[in-house]
C-alpha cells in the first residue's frame, strides 16, 4: 500500500518533535551519570562566561585531546 503525503508529513512531524524534546532535555545523554553531569556544571560554573552544557562539553574535550599531545 501506498504512503500519502500527509501520512509522511505526520510520521515526519513526529520524529522531529521526538528529537527536539531529547535535544531539550536537562539531560540529553542518558548514559551520562549524575555526577558526571554535576561536574560538568561545576565545570561551567567556574568558567567566566556563560556557556551550554554542549559548548562545555566540546571545551573539555579540546582540553583534554591537547593534554594527550
């Protein structure tokens, strides 16, 4: 059977909705624990300007690819 085009739009509507609610979750990473993500706060917290836990995150990284050079 044929899928219409308003079937695609709503299954399409769906899933981006379902994406932007896990991307706008407090924690959009399920596998990172509580901790982890208090540190990463912390971390934020410590910093002079005001940055996202996705920003921090790509900073800690950087940070710590560096150190292994």
């Amino acid at each position: 059977m044929k899928e219409t085009t308003q079937a695609k739009i709503t299954a399409s509507v769906a899933i981006a909705k379902a994406m932007a609610q896990k991307a706008l979750s407090p924690n959009p990473n399920p596998q990172w624990t509580e901790y982890e993500m208090q540190s990463v706060d912390e971390w934020i917290a410590r910093q002079g300007e005001k940055l996202d836990r996705p920003e921090a995150i790509r900073r800690l990284v950087e940070l710590g690819l560096k150190a292994k050079k």
